[in-house]
C-alpha cells in the first residue's frame, strides 16, 4: 500500500499533468488533472496525490476515507504487538547477607521473566570506594543466582560511586 502523508485530494491537486493510476492498480496513462479528476468523479471515488515528487505527479483513483480508516488500524494493530523492554533496577549494598542476596536475585528473576532487562547497582558509601573488589565479588554472586534466567548484556562497570550491571533476559 502507499503511505501518504499530507495527500492532495481531488481540487487540492494543481498539477497541470498527472499519471493517473485506477482503481484496480491499471496505469491510465498521463492526462491532464482535470480529466483524471473527472474519471475519479466519474466512479464515485477520490484523486489522490500519492507521489508529487515525480515528473509528472502520479496519482490514484481510490476511496481516501476508507484508505485512511484501514491504515489507521494498521497502525493500531502494530502499536498493540510492540513491547518496549522497560529497565528495572535492582540495588545492592556491598555488606549484603546472603539471605538478602537471594531476595534480590528471586525480585530479578520475576523481572526476567517477564521480558524486562535489569539493572543491578551496588553503591559505594563513604570509605567504601577502597573496597571495590569486593563489590564485583557481590555482583559475581548475584551472577550466578540468576545464571539461567538472564544473560550480561553489558559488563560490570564502574560509574562514578557505583557498579553497575544490566541483564537481559534469555529468548
């Protein structure tokens, strides 16, 4: 189908010569716009301005209502089956008990499965910086809890007073 944007329809269309295209597809040759207009007429449909940038413009005879009303559900179908993976976050303290670690990674797993990417943070306090080894160890371990849920889709990196990591979920 042709996507039209701002369409000139029936008057609106100036051109002195257009390549009129019918109904059912047919090329109906290059005539003036005032005889395409009036063949259009003729059928009870409208001349519509599918391509203005050619030499000459080309145009169709087709019903622009029901056009845009199928094209409007085109799009409304399309805009359903689109999912937007949204991010979660999940954070992390570096004097984290196991127990804790295991909450988090259960929270992750649900958001993995769900589609969703996540975003593990651990955040450095104070004198903490001196300490960022152990920060990869802890987000080593959360690693591995959620192991066959989720894939590293980015790797563990320090930004500014944080480490961060993003997972994916597994297709």
């Amino acid at each position: 189908m042709y996507l039209i944007k701002i369409a000139e329809i029936n008057e609106e269309i100036r051109d002195l010569e257009v390549r009129l295209i019918g109904d059912d597809n047919e090329q109906l040759g290059v005539m003036s716009s005032k005889e395409a207009l009036a063949l259009a007429q003729e059928q009870k449909l409208d001349l519509v301005k599918i391509a203005p940038g050619a030499k000459p413009p080309v145009c169709k005879i087709m019903d622009f209502g029901k056009f845009r009303y199928e094209q409007q559900k085109k799009d409304k179908e399309a805009k359903k089956k689109q999912k937007s993976a949204t991010l979660k976050e999940i954070r992390l303290g570096l004097n984290i008990e196991k127990n804790d670690l295991e909450t988090k990674s259960k929270n992750a797993i649900k958001f993995l499965q769900s589609g969703d990417k996540v975003k593990v943070s651990l955040r450095f306090k104070g004198r903490e910086m001196g300490y960022t080894q152990q920060g990869f160890e802890v987000i080593k371990k959360f690693t591995a809890e959620i192991e066959g849920f989720g894939t590293l889709e980015t790797p563990t990196k320090l930004e500014g007073r944080s480490l961060v990591a993003i997972f994916a979920p597994n297709k």
